[in-house]
C-alpha cells in the first residue's frame, strides 16, 4: 500500500497538498471537498483504483489518498500525524488563511511524513500509536470511574450524615419526651396523695369536727 496523496483543506478550500505522482487527483479531491460534511468524523471513499481517507476535526479536513484499501491503519496513522503538526504549527490561522496559503512550508512536510509512512517502519509506528491511543481511552474510562464512584462516595457520605443527624434528633426527641412522661406520673402522684389526704382529712372532720375536739 503507498500513500500518493494528500491535502489539508477548509471546506472546498486547499490550504496546502502534496502528490507523489501525477495524475488528475486534484481535480478528483475538489469534487470531494465539497461532499464531505463538516461536522466531525472520518471516512473512506473508493473511486477507480484509488480509495480516498479522510479526518474532519475543528472544520478542517486532512485527506489522503492510497493505491490499496487492504490496510486503514496506516493512512488514518498518517493524518491524525499530519492533523497534529497542522494544528500545533498555525492554531486559529487555519480557519482564516486564504487557499494554498500553508502549501509552501506545509507542502514539505506532507512529503517528508509521506515518505515516511511508506517506509517499512510506517506499520510498526501505526500499532504502536493505536496502542496508545487504546491505552489513553482506558485510562480515560478508568478516570471516569473513578470520578463516578466518587460521586458515589458522595452520595452515600451525605446519606450517612442525613441518617446520622435524624437518629441524633430523634434521640434529642426521646429524652424530652421521656422527660414529660416522667413529670406527667410526678403530677398524677401528687394530685393523687393531696385527693387522698383530701379525704381522710374530710372523714376525721366528719368524725371528730373540723376542730378535732370529739377526738
């Protein structure tokens, strides 16, 4: 598989592009340009011999094209290389530049990662990239879950103190109330003894006069 062509473009813009050999693949990419929707994604399009990969990140495109479709891995290897030099040499200025504005200095290094990527150690580089990336998404998902289980924690934290702060008030609620059953006996024995002595002091009235000379 050889990699014969790229270009990194904005919309039906060229921004800058390389080939490898000559043949009306411009012609063949701006008809493309213009049916590859903005919004973020990457896809692979067969046309004649030739199949087209392409990466659309931030409103720019970045686009290969390959003499065989047998292998993905390296020409997606190659433009998310060529999409982070990109970004990392003109930031903002590519969604501004005019068309081919990047192509003198961009142009060579689109054909020095071009000779590389068809280079025998192309395929080793590209496991070794997909292997990082396989790594950094799981340590993006373990991140993940740890963040989640934190809020776990949280929450299960806050219900423990919710729970804590009821048993206390109800604790709070059963000594006040323990305490008003106690002075409610305290006063039915009192006004229990006084009807008590009521009596007996009525009856040795009756019996001896409210004097208690007769007794």
């Amino acid at each position: 598989m050889t990699i014969l062509y790229s270009l990194v473009g904005r919309g039906k813009t060229v921004l800058a592009e390389y080939t490898f050999t000559s043949g009306n693949f411009p012609t063949i990419t701006r008809v493309l340009l213009a049916k590859i929707p903005v919004e973020d994604g990457k896809m692979s399009y067969v046309y004649d011999q030739h199949v087209f990969h392409y990466i659309v990140e931030d409103g720019i495109i970045y686009l290969c094209m390959c003499d065989d479709m047998s292998k993905r891995r390296i020409p997606f290897g190659f433009l998310e290389d060529i999409k982070q030099r990109f970004c990392a040499t003109y930031g903002e200025k590519k969604h501004t530049a005019i068309a081919f504005a990047m192509n003198e200095d961009f142009g060579r290094t689109l054909q020095k990662q071009l000779e590389f990527y068809n280079g025998p150690s192309a395929d080793t580089f590209a496991q070794v990239n997909n292997k990082l990336d396989d790594v950094k998404n799981v340590m993006v998902q373990n991140i993940e879950m740890v963040l989640e289980r934190g809020e776990k924690l949280e929450l299960l934290v806050d219900k423990t103190d919710k729970l804590q702060n009821q048993a206390f008030k109800f604790e709070k609620s059963s000594k006040r109330l323990k305490e008003a059953m106690f002075w409610k006996r305290v006063k039915l024995y009192l006004l229990f003894f006084f009807i008590v002595a009521l009596i007996i002091f009525i009856i040795s009235a009756i019996i001896c006069g409210f004097d208690f000379k007769e007794c």
